[in-house]
C-alpha cells in the first residue's frame, strides 16, 4: 500500500541540480506530514521512515544552504577577504 521511503545519502543529493532539490524538498515535506498522520492514525509499522525522512530533509536543507554560502562568497572579492571584511 504505502511505499517504503529510502533515506538520500548526502552524495545522491549533492548530485542534484537547484531545482531539483527544491522539487526533492518538497517531496520530502509532504511524505513527512504523511508519515506523521500515518502514525496518529496508528498505520504505520516501521517508525524508521519518519527518522529517514527527517534526515534526508535535513541533507537537503544542508546541500542548499552550502551552495548559498558558496555563491555569496564567490560574489565577494578576493580584496574584502584579504582586508577582513
């Protein structure tokens, strides 16, 4: 009935492309709130996946905000780092 969610590894998710981590985050949001009424309504069997599902949204959140910092520090220039800035 309910498909078993398989946790990202952080490599699979670096992989992926801005866009598709938005998409993935998304995806991931939903079948977390699912989960959780899933286990109020006492359904679900394996409680791992609610785990999983957190770490693999906080493996995303994590790729997103490296690639933010990446981008604001590619933005500054070499002179501003120098200085301390």
């Amino acid at each position: 009935m309910w498909q078993e969610l398989v946790a990202m590894q952080i490599t699979e998710v670096r992989e992926l492309s801005d866009s598709e981590l938005e998409k993935e985050l998304t995806e991931q949001e939903r079948a977390l709130m699912n989960l959780r009424f899933r286990k109020a309504t006492m359904q679900l069997t394996n409680t791992n996946e609610l785990g999983n599902t957190r770490k693999t949204i906080a493996r995303i959140k994590t790729v997103i905000r490296e690639r933010a910092i990446t981008a604001s520090m590619a933005s500054e220039s070499p002179e501003s780092l120098a200085q301390g800035e």
